[in-house]
C-alpha cells in the first residue's frame, strides 16, 4: 500500500515547463554592466533613463502583470535603482 501511495505522489507531480528567455535580451544587460568591471559602481552611475528602461526590462522579464506593476512603478528612483542593480547581478551571474 505504501508503494501506491508513493507512486502516486510522485505521479501527481508535474514539471514546470523552462522558460526560454530570447537570447537578444541577454547582450543588452552585459553592454551596460561587465561582469569583470566593478558591476555595482557602474549601476549607481546609470542615468534615470538607463534605470527606466532596465526597471521595464526586468519586470517583463519576471512576466509580471499590470496590476503587479503598478505599485512597484510607484517606488522612488532610488529603490528602483537598487532593484536594479540586484536583477543586473542576478543575471550576470547566470550568464
């Protein structure tokens, strides 16, 4: 019986399909921060432009909806930066 049961369980599981990222986006991330140059002093030099668009970028990376967006959007330029450097760092070290 416990056999069953464990065959079960396991048979229940099911696998999340991986999520293939396009590989264009990956070069975009490793122009403005090189993983050899000191990434989080470059980070604090990006203009609220580049943090702009590296913040849009990394939500659309975390498939998040409009409704999730809107209040992380609300966050001061500071905060944004700081997420930002930390997605930047994360995605480095995955390359």
């Amino acid at each position: 019986r416990d056999r069953i049961t464990s065959f079960r369980k396991s048979a229940v599981k099911k696998e999340k399909p991986l999520i293939q990222h396009p590989i264009d986006s990956q070069p975009s991330i490793s122009e403005i921060v090189h993983p050899q140059t000191h990434g989080d002093d470059r980070c604090m030099n990006l203009s609220e432009k580049e943090v702009m668009d590296l913040f849009e970028k990394m939500m659309e990376d975390m498939n998040l909806n409009e409704e999730r967006k809107a209040p992380l959007r609300d966050k001061d330029l500071s905060t944004k930066r700081e997420m930002v450097v930390q997605y930047i760092s994360a995605t480095a070290k995955s390359v």
